[in-house]
C-alpha cells in the first residue's frame, strides 16, 4: 500500500508540474511584446526605437504614424478619381486575443483592395482604442485597421492599412455585435483563438464616400515605414460596451489604451479622395 501510495503522489505531482507547464505556456503567447503604450513607462512609445535594432524607425523615421488630418494640410483631389476598389469575398476566419489587441483573421484569400492597380491582400483587421488617428486634432473613441499586403518578386511585403474611426453613440457596431458572444468565449475561458465561421469583410460597415490617404509607417515596433493609409471620413458609432468587452478581454496592461501617439507631420502630403463607385459597394 505504501509503495501504491509513493506511485500516486508522484504522478499527482507529475500532473500539476504538466498543468503549471501547460499555463505558463498558454500565458506566455498572451504576454506583453516588449513594449507599452503607457508614455512614462521605459518601454513606452517614446522609447521603442531604443528596445530593438530592428525597431529603430520608430524613433528615426520621417514618416511614421498615426498623424493629424488636418484640413489645413489636406490636397482634395477630383471627385473623378478613380484609384481605390475593394474585392473582398467570404472567408473563414478566427479572432484572437493578441494581448494587446483584438483580430479577425481570415485563414484564406478574403480578397484584395485595389489601390492604384495593385493588389493588396486582406490579412487581418483589429482594434486600436482610442484612435490613433485624429481629425483636426479630436481623438475619436476607436479605431480599426484592415491590414493588407502585396508580396514583392524578391519575397518582401508592401502594405496597406484602411482604417474606420468610431465614436460612442447610441448605436452598436454591427460587427462587433456578431464578435461579442465570441469574445466573451475568449474572456472567460481564457482562450487565445476562437473560430467565428465564414466571414464577408464587407461585413464591416464602412459607409461615406470620402477619405483620407497618405503614406506612413506601422504605428507599433518595427513602426516599419512606407504603408499606405487610407482612413474613411465617416466616422461610425459604437457602444461603450462593445469597447469595454474588447478592453476587458486583452491583458491589463492594455486595457486602458493601445493606441501611440500621433508623430509629426514631416512636410508630408495628405490626400481627400471622393470613391467611386465599384461593384463592392460599401
């Protein structure tokens, strides 16, 4: 009996070493990635680009974001143009809790926004609160960007950013309705990823018939430069619930803010298009 006994406490102290393994894991892809958005923190923004070689651009670079648009700045151009098209189509997708935000990413070709007559490829949208982007210097409440990317012949990748910017209204979003019940799964059962089904980007209302375009960088490490933005003057509503499940659902160190703050200007031009009419209307 004594020897059955020493058997069994060992392998209940074998299970809880596995299970304390096991969440450590399960914590750690869910940790912090080195640097913070809080601006007295030694890894906040002002300090990113001396964390890593490789994040260096987000202090030396002349063309970083989010900026100001400003009408005081912006060069309207004809309502003729016609240099942006979305395809978007139906794609099974995830959300994820990244830590310090929250995506929706399609696991196959969701299609591509045409800017110009390149393709670039939707890969993923998620949330930054408040919005990093402000327009005549008022922050708004949130801000989504819908990354996507055009793979060069030598293996590197260009990309472009369409970003919708929301304030509290009395109406919810009515895609952040649909990924509620999945973040709450998220929350509480401490997941990183959720399957959410086959989802139409244009799922995500965009609405207006104006934005914004300039070229500037990724807001967050590597703060890579030459992105191509492009954020919708009409700015949408979301319920401050909806943005209070999205900041309960990350880690606390980005409940309160993930968003960097605007970086200047540098005698960049900042374009107002009119969008034409396409068969995706939006």
């Amino acid at each position: 009996m004594a020897h059955q006994s020493h058997i069994s406490t060992a392998f209940l102290l074998i299970s809880i070493t596995i299970l304390f393994h096991s969440a450590l894991l399960t914590t750690a892809a869910l940790v912090e990635p080195g640097y913070k958005y809080n601006e007295k923190s030694k890894e906040g923004p002002e300090h990113w680009g001396d964390l890593k070689k490789e994040w260096e651009a987000c202090k030396n670079g002349d063309m970083q974001s989010p900026i100001d648009l400003s009408n005081k700045r912006v060069q309207v151009v004809p309502i003729t143009s016609r240099e942006m098209r979305m395809h978007y189509k139906p794609q099974r997708a995830i959300l994820a809790n990244r830590g310090h935000d929250i995506a929706v990413k399609w696991q196959g070709d969701a299609g591509y926004l045409d800017i110009n007559g390149t393709h670039f490829f939707l890969q993923q949208a998620h949330w930054h609160w408040p919005s990093e982007h402000t327009i005549n210097g008022r922050t708004y409440d949130l801000e989504l960007h819908m990354v996507h990317v055009n793979t060069q012949p030598d293996g590197t990748n260009k990309t472009a950013v369409f970003a919708l910017l929301y304030k509290y209204g009395s109406m919810p979003d009515p895609f952040l309705s649909k990924l509620g019940k999945y973040m709450m799964e998220i929350h509480e059962e401490e997941e990183e990823e959720k399957s959410i089904g086959v989802v139409h980007p244009l799922e995500i209302k965009m609405g207006g018939h104006m934005h914004y375009r300039y070229m500037g960088s990724l807001t967050a490490p590597p703060c890579t430069e030459g992105v191509i933005w492009t954020i919708n003057k009409k700015i949408r509503s979301v319920s401050r619930e909806q943005v209070k499940l999205m900041k309960e659902t990350v880690l606390k160190y980005y409940a309160k803010r993930n968003a960097r703050p605007l970086q200047h200007l540098n005698e960049r031009e900042v374009q107002l298009y009119r969008i034409a009419k396409s068969k995706n209307k939006y």
